[in-house]
C-alpha cells in the first residue's frame, strides 16, 4: 500500500544553501535574559582554545573554558563584550565557570 496524501510537494533545490542555514539557525537561537543566572559580560574571549574571562557585575573576573562548560545559546555569538549569564563553583585553582548562557 502506497500512501502519498502527507507527502508535500516540493519545487526543484528547496535545500537551503549552508551559509543560509547557518544564519538562520543563529538568528533562531532566543535565550531569555528574564532568568536568576548572575550577569556579566564577556571581557576576553579566545575563540581557538574555546576560553576566555568573564567580568562580572561586581567587577571580578572570571575564567571559563566551553570545553568544560555547559553552554546554553549559540557559541558562534560569543565573542568579547557579548553580555551573558553564568553559574560559578569554586575549584582547588579558584572560581571556574560551570554554566555560561549566551543572550
């Protein structure tokens, strides 16, 4: 039995193009601020080894590495000065970022 009543019809090449893709999915990506995860803002971020410093409402700063960390939103937005929400616990070496959430 062979049913094809689900089945849309497509026009010929409706796969989107990569580049397309990859902005849609990034524009796609909405994280809300309105949340109780401590704010800051990314001071130096260094994009090949994934890691950087996050400073704080206070004024402190904080390491975090992706790697070792969850990361919530989209990682291609997260570059120097992009403001973030974050959840820290204290390690032997100090205070390391556990949860980063990128708005």
């Amino acid at each position: 039995m062979h049913v094809t009543a689900n089945v849309e019809e497509r026009p010929a090449n409706w796969l989107p193009i990569p580049g397309e893709l990859q902005e849609a999915a990034r524009r796609r990506v909405v994280v809300d601020e309105n949340d109780m995860y401590s704010k800051g803002e990314v001071a130096a971020y260094h994009p090949r080894q994934r890691e950087g410093f996050i400073k704080t409402a206070r004024g402190e700063m904080i390491p975090f590495s992706a790697e070792q960390s969850s990361v919530i939103g989209d990682i291609g937005n997260l570059e120097q000065g992009a403001r973030i929400g974050f959840d820290a616990s204290m390690t032997p070496h100090g205070m390391r970022v556990t949860i980063l959430k990128i708005y």
